[in-house]
C-alpha cells in the first residue's frame, strides 16, 4: 500500500498537488478514482504546469484582458464596473478525448435526426399524439407550439441547429440536462471563447492536439448556402436587437460567417416575399437564421407583442418553407416534460436506441406521474417544462421543495394540480468536477457543458468544442451559472490535423472579386452617421474644456483669454436658471474651472461628455458590425462606467487636463483608422457626413459666440487665438502668415480656406460630394431637399466677403452669414435622415376588433 | 331561422397609413346545424394583395395587405345564414366531467387541444375554486357547464368600460366586470381548469328591440361564446353573458382555442397615428 503512493504522487505534476475532488461519490474529469490523472488532460496539464507561476498569472490576466476587449458579456449595456455577471474565461479548457468525444458526436447527432423527426411529425399529421407516443396535452399546452405553423414544412426539415447542455453524474454517465432547438443558442459565445482563448494558450492547444473549429463553420455555411438556392446568397442574421442578452453572440456569429445582422425593423413583407430596407431601396433576402423567439416573429399571426420580425412573414414563410431556419415554431421540441418520452419516441421514429438520455424528469401532467410526485414532494426541483431561453448560463431556477413551510406546500401541490401540463419535476442529480484556475492553484469546480449541431451537407455534425460553466447543483438541473465563468471545450484528435483554415479569410475558391457596394440596412446608415456626429462633438467639448483649463493653468495669461475660454463654455452649456447666484466676474478662475466640471460630468445639457460618450458609445454598439476590432477598441474607454471616464469625471482640474489628451488621442486613433481602414462605400459616407455636418455647426457657433457682437481688441485678439486652437488651425495660421491673429485673415482661413480640412468649405464640399455619391431614390429631376440645402449652404460660403465682414463694426454681416448656417445645419441633418433612414416607416403599431356587443 | 348578416367594419386613421396588414375572420365555418347560404366580404380601399386559406382550426381566414396610402378602412361582411341547432333536451344524462380520462376510447384527438389551456384562459386557483361549485363527483359534463354559465350571467356584471382587450381574466374575476369576451374567456379558464374540453366561439346574436321601439340598424352585435364537449352529444353551445344555452339566434363565424386565434380584424400598421374604430352588425330574420 504504502509503497505504491509515492509512485503516483511522482506522476502528479506539481500543479496538481494539492488537487483534491469534492467528496467520495464525486467524479472529478481530471483526476482517476486512484487520483491519477486522465490521459487525455495529461498534455495540457503538463503545458500549463511547465510554466513559471508568474507566466501563468500573466496569462490569465491576457486572458482576462482579451475577453474584456472582444466584449464578450451578457448584456454590452451593463456598467462594466458592476462585475456581476462578467464573462470569464478560465485558463483551463475542458478537455474531452476522442474517444468520448466520438460516443458524444454520435449521440448528439441522433437526437438532432429524432428531434428533426418530431417537428416535422407535430407540425403535420400529428401521428405521434395520436398514437400516445406524446401526450397531445403535453404539446398543446407549450406555448411554443405555434398553430399558425402547421402544414408548414421545409422540405430540408424544420432543425437545422441543434444544442444540448450535457452533465456528467457520480455515476461517470453523461446526461442531457436541456436542449435548445428554437435557436443556435450562444454559439457565438463558444467561437469567441476559442478565439481568444487560442490567442493566449493556443501553443497548449497545439501541444494537446486539440481538433478546431473552423471545418464545422466551413461545413455549416456552406450548407446554408446550398440551403438558400443561390451561390451568391444574401443570408441575414435576424437579432433581437443590442438590448438582448445574446446581442454578441448573434454578432459576432454574423461577423464570422459574413452574414448581414438585421433586425426586424430592417426587414418588411410585401405579399410573399421579405425584403431587406437598404439605402438602396428594397432588396431581397434568401435565407434567414432566426436568433429570435419563433412566436416573436411575426406580431401579424403569432404574438401579437412580438416585434422581432417584420409583420407577415408567417405569410412569406408558408409561400417559401425553406426561407427560415430553424423552421419557425421549433422550439416545442425543447419541452423538457419530453424526456421521458424520448426512448420510446426514437425507437419508433428511427428504429435505434437512443444513446444518451435524458436527466430524469417528470412530465406534471401525466396523472400517474403527478401522483407520484405529490406524494413524495420532498427534494424534487419543480420547474417550467418550456423556458424559451437558450441564453447559456442563464436558466431560470426552480421551485425547491425542501424549504417550504405547510401552507407553501399546499399552494404548490394545487399548482400542480392546476397548471401540471406545463411543468415537471426534476430529481437532483451530480455534477462531475473540472480544474479551473484560481490563485491557488487548481480547484475543482462543478460544471456543465454546452455542444451544438448543425445540419450540414453529410448530414448533422456536431462542433468538436462548445461551452462549459460552472454551475450551482443545488439550485437546478440545468447551466445555471452564478458567476459567469467559461472554459473552453477541447476535443483531443487522435490523428494528424489538417491545416488550418479560418473563415475571417475566405479560401481563393470561395472569394469572388467584388467591388460593388455590400448592402447597407437603412439603420445601419443612420447608426453610423451618428457615430461621426458624436465623435466630433466629443472632440470638440473636449477641446473647448482643455483650451479653458489651459488658460486658468497658465496664471500668466491676459484676463481676455480667460474670458473668451468661459463664453466658449457657456455656449455649450444650457443657460442658468438660477438667476439667484451672484455672477462671477468674467474671469474668475473658479467659476471657469465649475463651468468645465458641469461640462465634463453634469446631467444637464445635451452636450456634456457624459452624454456625449453615452450616445457615442452607444451607436458604437449598433454599427459594431461595422467597424474593425482596431476601432473598436478605440472607442471602448468612452464606454460609461469605464475606468478612464469614471476617471475624467472625478478629476480635479489639472489631472482633467491629462486626461482630456488621453481622450483627444482616442477619438484620433479612431478617426485615423476609419481613414486609413474602411472601405470608401455609403457606411463610410455617413459616417464622414455626420462628422463634417458637427464640426461645420461647431464652428459656426464658436465663430458667432466670440465675435458677435464686436469687443475691444484686446479681447478680439484673445479670441481669435482660442479659435484658432479649437480649430486646430493654430500652426497652419501661423506657417502661412507669420502675424499675430488677425479677423480677416482668421476669417478666410476658417470660413473659406477649401484646402484646410478645417474650414467651414471643406465640410460643405465634403457634405455635398458624399450626398451626389449617394443612391438617390426620389423621382423627377428636382433636387432632393438634402442636396438643395447642401448647395444652398456652399454656394453662401463661397460667395462671403470676408474683407467686408471682418470691416462691419456692427458684425451683422456675419451674425446673418453664421445665422443662415446655424438654422441651415440642423434642417440638413434631418433632410439627410428623412432622405434615407425611413424615419417614415416608424414603429407598427398593431389594431384589433373587440367584440363589445351590448347584452 | 334563415338570418341576413351585414357586419360593417370602418377604421378611421388620424394620419394616413403608409402600408397595413390584416387578418380577417368574417367569413362564416361550416357548422353542424348551420348552412352558409351566402357571403362576400368587400374591402376598400382594394388590398394589394388578398389571399384565403383555412387556419390551423378549420377557419376560413382572409389575409390582405394595403400598399397605397389611406386614412380608412372599411371591412364590410354579408352572409346569409340559416341555423337549424337542436340542443340536447336532457343535460343531465352527459357523462361524468371527472370520469374523461377513464373513458374506454378515450377523447377524440381533436378534441383533446380544447381541454388545454391558452394564453387568454389560464385559470387561477381562485377560479378553479368557483369553477368546481358546479362540477360536484361525477357530475354530468353539459348540467355542470349550464350550471356555470348561469352562474356567470348571474354573478357578473356586463360593463363596456370595466375591462379592454388586454385586461386579464384574473381581473375580471376579481371586479365581476366585462363583456362578452371577458365572460367567455372565464368560463373556458374555468373549464380547463378541470380540463373539460371547451373552446372559444366567434358569432352574432339576434337582439330584440326595447318593448314597442323597433329595431334600429347597425344595433345588433358581434358576439362570443363557448361551447363544451361531452362524449354523447359532441359539441354543445353555452352563452354565458345571456345565461343560456345556445338555440338558433345565435350565428357562428369562428371556433378557436381563445379570442387570440379568432379575432375579427386584427392587422399591423405603419403609421396612421391615433386610430377609431366604428362596427355596425344587423341580423336580420328572413321571413
């Protein structure tokens, strides 16, 4: 006895020394019963113990850094600084051999065929109820069983993604704990795992020989193409919408597979054909991936709330069966009183036995089976049999029976009683135990895993990867994640890899040269627009904070400076109601430095930069589909919350002023890689648009603000200097004319300089020449209204005499030239948005009869 | 009774709807003891597209599109429609609404989906509490049924203003206020509740004019009111806001699990601002 155990003590690498699995009746996937370590982790294991403490620190704070940066999380609209439900990724993958993965891959497969079997069954004769092989009653009280759906049937059939969240009992046997068949359920979340994760330890990956995944994807897209009928196909991935929890998933999925993300807005009907809005007009679509709730799909037929996709594509749908995937109404399938019912169901449909079962449940509306539960309450979970959500980690806890007093059981049992058809009762089972990497090394953590399956052109494939999180086995049978933390799934291959080939570069067989425009959703147009609109704006607040900060920095500065500085400010600020305070002396040091505060962080006002970075980062969000993993990264510290603007909102003056170039250095390093990186098409055009449309109203407004009306000259020259630094315009100035600041001169540089990328000319040309590039969808040869104000507005610019403006003491002259601008600005910015982002076609609303008779 | 049915439906829109889609349930099901002797639906302004096909419970259902701008909608239903429907005389020879599950043969499969219950007609514990009054042990389906019907008719109120199309079924049985729809909706809960199969009834009513005024137009009404199974006599008609079991001045249009899946009109707009609605039904008996 004695001798053999320090034999496996020595196997033990030193990582795993102090690795010990929960308790007796557990089965830890690491670590044998004897506390040898498995074969299959043993590669990956050693890798990781090989390296330095300080190596492997660094690495999960990569690791950390990376998942932080790609934005993975639930919701892209939490305060990253309230760490709740932050995404983690665990150092330590899942690793799953091949020879378990092979038993796995098979058993999965065959539940796709059966669940695919019985979808086509109930929503066409019906065979399977009425033979009792499922309890009608089960099926027809789901309410995701969709009546408007029958008779509907693609021909290919209705499942074409599958996922199974999977758990391992004391027993060593895996079991099914759910399934999800209404969606390709946070399969996003699993890619951008790997891709991350592979980023920091993909030299283990290589080590361990673990299979990857893009011959799935490549396999999964190629049959959405075959799918759709077309070579060159136009597939959509409908979402919810950003305010929906697997918002990144759905994103990134369509980011990789090069799929357009819509929204049901994007979408409309038009008899039996769906089509996409796009700045060109409408355009047809040949296949939709549905990432939405099937019942959300159409409020025309189904729930009449629902608003995820266009009104009537129930109607397309029946016309073209194969235009949905999955079919609409395919979550039924997912019911969990099903399984119980499955064996029999797959002996009969596919004449096999089924491989993999799943956790013991209880259907409550099977009579005998209720019985037996009422009478032995005690421990059992009780939960929906239909949740709707595949959102991984996510799922709704149940009723635990154990801690109910008397008159709380008694209302449950008549719950039961009443409402049984809906739900089940689950017994507690095990869940095995994985490493996770903590500071202390390695514990032992129970999880559960989720693997997904796509139809492919072979027929079902199962990704050779998935998810796994750590769960709480006390609260139900199901991924119920509390904290949040991921770990990669690695499947070991036992031959050679072939070479790999990632989707985010199409192989030369598949890339086509194209040049033409890819198509832009109409909203798409409108995010990015106002992403270059708030992107300037942010840049121009926070020079304007930075050049008033300066000027109460330098003490040595005339008074004038400070004064023109403050009525910068105050322009951008909403007027003072506060008649009541006292007002400060013009230059007064103070009161500039609270006017700066109120513009950094105060609530009121349009155009602080709280709400500037809020509306930035915001519209970010929306057009991300958009914009370079670079850009991106860019723009992340103005996300709210963030330590930079949590930062810049409670500095004191002079720290502001750090951080302000911090932040100007940002908006630069976006600007610069939107020049130098997107492609000159419309996206590009609005983003440019909106941004040259912000600067030229900035400017205009400074330019009335400090001239009109006239001041002495020593203010004047004061003031010319502050715009010249707002408008970055100092050191041309200067190069060019070697005075001091002078209004004309000033004036020409400003206004009509067409080659100073910071004159009001430029942005009128720039505005103009990206409007004539545009598709122009009005009929007649008049002007659109966005292009006569566009004109309009250049042709007063050039035809303005500077000479005689700066020589008018009483500045009428160019309060009427800044008027006319400053009136003209907004009404362009919202003929362009009238022109092209279907402000027209608001929100459906939906009507109904009531039947209201008088008795 | 041979009836002569206009049903006239006018939508009028603050602002002009830039494209509108509806699904109609006018057209009038075939029905034991009801022949369809005729009936046109018209719409203006003309829809775009029209399409007519049977819903998933035998409905004939109208499915149209409106391309061009418009500020009003007319609807305009007329059928003619004769109704021979015998009630059972004895209620109380059914079988026993607790002894469903035990019936050698079962319940017919298309029965089955009615003893479930929908979006509209969830029952509370409450409600199945006031439901099991009229269903002692082994009571006779159709005599418990009548039972709660009268119970319905007597223990609530009919008020237009109580109740609108979303207020739940949990509130009309707290508030003892509603319509037609809300009375209907409660007895369906009420009946599943103890899983006796039952489903939703769209139709019209003969009203007869206060006692010496006569009958003024567009003043009868559409309808709604449930019908209950029973093994030996299939389905039988209840109507719950008038206390009654249905004889022949009741016209049936659709059948469904809940108003959800039988709503009139029910349609999505893109624009048209605030919106009125105006109905006017006449039943008219032919001599």
């Amino acid at each position: 006895m004695t001798v053999t155990a320090p034999s496996i003590a020595a196997e033990i690498p030193e990582i795993m020394s102090a690795y010990r699995p929960l308790g007796a009746g557990s089965y830890d996937e690491c670590i044998d019963q004897s506390g040898a370590l498995r074969p299959a982790w043993r590669s990956m294991i050693t890798s990781i113990d090989a390296m330095s403490p300080a190596e492997r620190a660094d690495r999960a704070r990569r690791m950390d850094r990376r998942v932080r940066d790609t934005g993975i999380a639930y919701d892209i609209f939490a305060d990253p600084s309230k760490g709740a439900q932050r995404w983690q990724l665990d150092l330590v993958p899942f690793i799953l051999s091949s020879s378990e993965w092979r038993l796995l891959e098979q058993a999965l497969v065959q539940r796709a065929r059966l669940f695919d079997r019985l979808l086509a069954d109930l929503y066409s004769t019906q065979d399977t109820m009425r033979r009792g092989l499922v309890p009608p009653e089960l099926i027809f009280s789901d309410p995701a069983f969709l009546r408007p759906c029958e008779t509907v049937l693609p021909s290919a059939g209705p499942l074409q993604f599958y996922a199974a969240d999977l758990a391992r009992g004391a027993d060593g046997q895996w079991r099914v704990i759910d399934n999800h068949t209404e969606t390709n359920a946070g399969i996003g979340f699993a890619l951008a795992n790997r891709v991350v994760h592979t980023h920091v330890a993909g030299d283990i990956f290589k080590a361990a020989n673990g299979v990857r995944l893009s011959a799935y994807f490549q396999a999964m897209q190629s049959a959405l193409t075959a799918h759709s009928g077309r070579d060159n196909a136009r597939i959509a991935l409908l979402t919810p919408g950003p305010h929906h929890e697997d918002y990144f998933s759905h994103a990134y999925l369509a980011r990789y597979l090069g799929y357009l993300l819509v929204e049901g807005n994007d979408l409309r009907t038009k008899g039996t054909q769906v089509y996409l809005k796009t700045l060109e007009g409408l355009k047809d679509v040949d296949l939709i991936v549905r990432c939405v709730d099937g019942r959300a799909i159409d409020p025309l037929e189904l729930d009449p709330g629902g608003f995820d996709g266009p009104a009537g594509l129930l109607r397309v749908w029946r016309k073209s069966p194969h235009l949905i995937v999955n079919a609409v109404g395919s979550a039924v399938v997912q019911n969990r009183g099903l399984g119980g019912y499955l064996p029999a169901l797959c002996k009969d449909m596919l004449g096999e036995d089924l491989l993999l079962a799943d956790a013991p449940r209880t259907w409550l509306g099977d009579a005998a089976g209720r019985k037996r539960i009422l009478q032995n309450l005690d421990g059992v979970v009780i939960r929906k049999a239909q949740e709707g959500t595949g959102r991984p980690g996510q799922a709704a806890l149940g009723h635990n029976t154990r801690a109910l007093d008397a008159s709380a059981r008694a209302i449950l049992e008549q719950d039961i009683a009443l409402h049984g058809a809906r739900l089940v009762a689950e017994e507690k089972i095990g869940f095995s135990t994985a490493p996770i990497f903590t500071r202390d090394g390695l514990v032992p953590r129970p999880f559960a895993v989720r693997l997904f399956v796509a139809r492919t052109a072979t027929g079902y494939q199962a990704m050779p990867g998935g998810l796994a999180m750590s769960v709480d086995p006390d609260r139900a049978v199901a991924l119920t994640a509390p904290d949040g933390h991921t770990r990669d799934v690695w499947v070991l291959s036992d031959t050679e890899q072939a070479p790999h080939v990632s989707l985010w570069r199409p192989t030369v067989e598949n890339a086509r040269v194209q040049r033409s425009q890819r198509v832009i959703q109409s909203r798409v147009a409108d995010d990015l627009f106002w992403l270059g609109r708030y992107c300037e704006r942010a840049d121009w607040t926070m020079r304007v904070v930075r050049s008033a900060l300066r000027r109460v920095e330098e003490d040595s500065g005339p008074a004038t400076g400070r004064r023109a500085a403050r009525r910068c400010l105050e322009m951008l600020l909403p007027v003072d109601k506060d008649a009541k305070r006292p007002t400060p002396p013009a230059a007064d040091d103070a009161e500039i430095e609270r006017l700066s505060a109120l513009l950094v962080s105060g609530k009121t006002g349009l155009r602080t930069l709280d709400r500037t970075f809020s509306g930035l980062f915001r519209v970010a969000n929306l057009a991300r589909d958009r914009l370079s993993h670079e850009a991106w990264q860019t723009l992340t510290k103005f996300r709210p919350g963030d330590t930079w603007a949590s930062a810049l909102g409670k500095a004191a003056p002079v720290a502001t002023l750090d951080f302000l170039e911090e932040g100007l250095a940002g908006i630069a390093a976006f600007n610069g890689l939107m020049h130098e990186n997107m492609t000159r098409n419309f996206g590009w055009s609005f983003l440019d648009m909106g941004r040259r449309l912000e600067r030229a109203y900035n400017l205009c407004e400074a330019i009335h603000t400090l001239f009109v009306p006239a001041t002495d000259a020593e203010d004047e020259a004061s003031s010319l200097m502050l715009l010249l630094e707002l408008a970055d315009s100092f050191i041309t100035y200067r190069s060019r004319y070697r005075l001091d600041p002078m209004l004309p001169l000033v004036l020409d540089l400003l206004l009509l300089d067409e080659s100073n990328p910071r004159s009001l000319a430029y942005q009128l040309i720039a505005i103009s020449s990206h409007m004539a590039g545009l598709p122009d969808n009005k009929q007649g040869s008049s002007l659109s209204e966005d292009r006569r104000l566009g004109l309009a507005l250049l042709t007063s610019t050039r035809l303005a005499d500077v000479a005689a403006i700066a020589q008018d003491s009483e500045r009428e002259l160019l309060a009427k030239l800044m008027d006319e601008h400053l009136d003209s600005l907004p009404e362009l910015s919202n003929a362009v948005a009238r022109h092209y982002f279907n402000l027209m076609d608001d929100v459906p609303q939906r009507v109904h009869t009531r039947v209201d008779p008088r008795p | 009774m041979i009836f002569d049915i206009s049903h006239r439906t006018l939508f009028r829109y603050s602002a002009p709807v830039a494209q509108s889609q509806h699904v109609v349930h006018m057209s009038p099901r075939q029905v034991d003891g009801q022949t369809i002797r005729n009936h046109s639906l018209l719409i203006e302004p003309a829809p775009a597209n029209r399409s007519s096909f049977d819903d998933a419970f035998g409905n004939p259902v109208v499915m149209i599109d409106i391309e061009m701008p418009h500020k009003e909608l007319v609807l305009h239903a007329r059928s003619s429609i004769e109704t021979r429907r015998v009630p059972p005389k004895d209620l109380a020879s059914s079988s026993a609404w607790d002894g469903l599950d035990d019936r050698k043969g079962g319940i017919d499969f298309d029965v089955v989906q009615f003893r479930c219950v929908s979006r509209m007609t969830t029952p509370s514990l409450a409600i199945a509490d006031y439901a099991r009054q009229s269903f002692p042990p082994e009571g006779p389906i159709l005599q418990g049924a009548f039972d709660l019907t009268k119970r319905i008719y007597r223990d609530f109120t009919f008020d237009a203003t109580a109740t609108d199309i979303s207020t739940p079924i949990t509130e009309v049985f707290e508030t003892r206020r509603g319509v037609c729809q809300d009375f209907a909706h409660l007895a369906l809960a009420s009946l599943r509740a103890l899983r006796i199969p039952a489903r939703y009834i769209s139709g019209y009513i003969l009203t007869s004019p206060p006692p010496g005024k006569s009958k003024l137009q567009g003043t009868d009404a559409s309808h709604a009111w449930i019908s209950v199974w029973a093994p030996e006599t299939g389905w039988v008609d209840f109507d719950p806001t008038n206390g009654v079991v249905v004889g022949n001045a009741h016209v049936t249009i659709a059948h469904g699990r809940d108003y959800d899946d039988v709503s009139p009109i029910s349609g999505v707009l893109i624009g048209g601002g605030e919106h009125t609605v105006t109905v006017g039904v006449d039943v008219v008996p032919t001599p």
